[in-house]
C-alpha cells in the first residue's frame, strides 16, 4: 500500500541525523516548531500541511532522555491530529530499554511502559536499531522494524583488512552478548571469544574468564552500547592480559555517560568505531570514528513508504 507523500519530521533529540536521512530521501526536513514554553513544557506546531501523509518522525530518545521521549509523544499527538494518514516513529536509539524483565523485587519494565506510551500516543510503526534486548519488540502491539548495524559495521571492518583473517576475533564483552558477536564473527569469517564477567554494581564489572583463544590475535570487541564504559574497558583489560595482539571496539549507540570518556581514554583500546544514533558533543573521546546509520535508515523508510520488504536491508 502507498500512501500519500512522504515526509519526515524531528524533534532536537539528533537533528544532524534526521538532515542526513532526509538527504538520502532527497526531501527536505519537515517545518516543524519544538521548543519550550517558559515554564519548561514542550511546545510543538507543525508548519505544515501533512493532511493524508505518510509521516515519519526520527527521533532517538537519547539524553536528555524524558525530553527527547515526550518530544517523539507530542509530535505524533501533533500529526494525528493534523490528520497525518500514517504516522512511524523512527527510534534509532531506545532509550529505558535495560529493564525489560523484573529481575528483582519491586522494579518496573520501563522498556514496556515506554512501549505502551509511544502505542498510546498514536504510533502506527515503529523502527529501531540495535535494540539492546531483541524481546522488546513483542513489547508492542503494533508493527516493529528492527534494523541492525552489523550493516554498517560489517563493511567498515572489511575495509579495514579484518575480514577473513587467520588472526581475526570477534568477542563478545559480557555472555549476553554472544548471538550478536556470532554473527559477526560468521560474517566477518574470523574466530569468536567471550569475556565473561560478574556486575558488582549498576556502574561497576569485574572479568572472571575469557573464554577462547585471544592470544596474538586482532580482537574485535562487539557492543550495542557504551554507557559507562565499565564493561567494554574491563574486557579490554582482561584481552590484553591474555595477550590479545590488538582490541577495537565497535557499538551502535555511544551513550558515553559518567566515566565514560576518562575510561576510554584510559583503556589499552586501539580504536573505538560508532554510529551517530547519539550526538556525542563534548563526550566524544579522542580518537573515537563515527559511522553514519542515515542511510541505513533512509533505505529503511523509503521500503515502508513503498510496501517493500525490509528484511532486504539486513546485513548478509
């Protein structure tokens, strides 16, 4: 089914990103006012016409993070009732996804709550990257697109000579992390480790075990996010100690919260590679790449507008 027009819009979550989705798109962004009202409530209008429009709304709900959701919820208020036809909210980055099940007494599951909100408020779609657990998208009742980045990441370390290689490793940081760094390492064709680790605490890890072979090898360290850098710099560690020839590290989402800069900087890490679903500003870490996701998501959104299949964009 195709729609009418198409067109996207943007809160102040990531701006830089949804121009370079919309250069992929060859549109413009869409003319939409978000800024506050004295009192610090989130005021939006639409400049507009998007009567029977097939509207996408990119917005990661990266830091601040209670702004950048409430933004993503007014604007699709906003659409709908603007009489948008179809309204998709394009998440790259989703934010209170770590407490997805209740791992102890008395915790929410805020990546349910904030799944239930983004439903409420009128979303017909959603589309994210690199959820940071894949369950999430049953947490929706409406239609979810899960992108991976492995996509980006894959072409980039091919071009960096890390495809194929006798002395190639993916390592996963944490178990949790298995499937994802499998995947790489299948696609990559190169060996797979496994740090495992024990959480002391929100903020703090200690390595026990690494498990495989790291010894002389090119290790690549595969994430979906960093956020206090405590996990990815440990493992980095513990490569290094068991004699790990090189370490890169590679995650979708450079949260890069508290410590997270000092840490990187500190690591024995010989490049950390990125995707710009995040504004880094003045956390970005020296030495730090940055890969675009723009057209990965571009690609994403004109194969909904068109009804093709999405699936076409998964990494291979």
């Amino acid at each position: 089914m195709i729609l009418g027009p198409l067109q996207v819009f943007t809160g102040n979550a990531n701006r830089e990103l949804a121009e370079g989705v919309c250069a992929r798109l060859e549109i413009p962004v869409g003319d939409a006012t978000v800024d506050r009202f004295p009192d610090g409530e989130i005021n939006v209008k639409i400049n507009e016409d998007v009567r029977g429009r097939d509207v996408f709304v990119v917005q990661p709900t990266c830091p601040p993070v209670n702004d950048s959701l409430f933004e993503l919820l007014i604007l699709v208020d906003t659409l709908r009732r603007a009489s948008a036809a179809r309204v998709t909210a394009v998440i790259p980055y989703y934010g209170y996804a770590r407490k997805d099940r209740k791992d102890e007494g008395r915790v929410p599951i805020t990546a349910k709550l904030v799944a239930n909100l983004i439903a409420r408020s009128g979303v017909d779609r959603v589309v994210c990257l690199d959820l940071h657990a894949p369950q999430i998208q049953g947490f929706f009742d409406i239609p979810v697109d899960h992108l991976y980045a492995s996509r980006i990441f894959i072409d980039y370390w091919r071009q960096q000579g890390m495809a194929n290689i006798e002395d190639g490793c993916v390592v996963a940081p944490d178990v949790g992390g298995i499937k994802q760094a499998r995947a790489y390492a299948k696609l990559l064709g190169i060996g797979l480790a496994i740090v495992d680790k024990r959480r002391v605490s929100s903020e703090k890890t200690e390595v026990a075990h690494v498990i495989g072979t790291v010894e002389g090898k090119r290790c690549i360290l595969v994430d979906d996010m960093i956020s206090t850098a405590g996990t990815i710099t440990e493992a980095a560690r513990a490569l290094r100690k068991n004699g790990a020839k090189e370490v890169h590290v590679c995650a979708t989402h450079a949260v890069l919260c508290g410590p997270a800069k000092e840490r990187l900087d500190a690591a024995p890490i010989d490049s950390v590679v990125v995707t710009d679903t995040i504004p880094l500003g003045d956390m970005r870490p020296e030495g730090v790449r940055v890969l675009s996701s723009s057209d990965l998501l571009g690609d994403a959104i004109l194969r909904i507008h068109q009804g093709r299949s999405v699936s076409k964009l998964f990494p291979v």
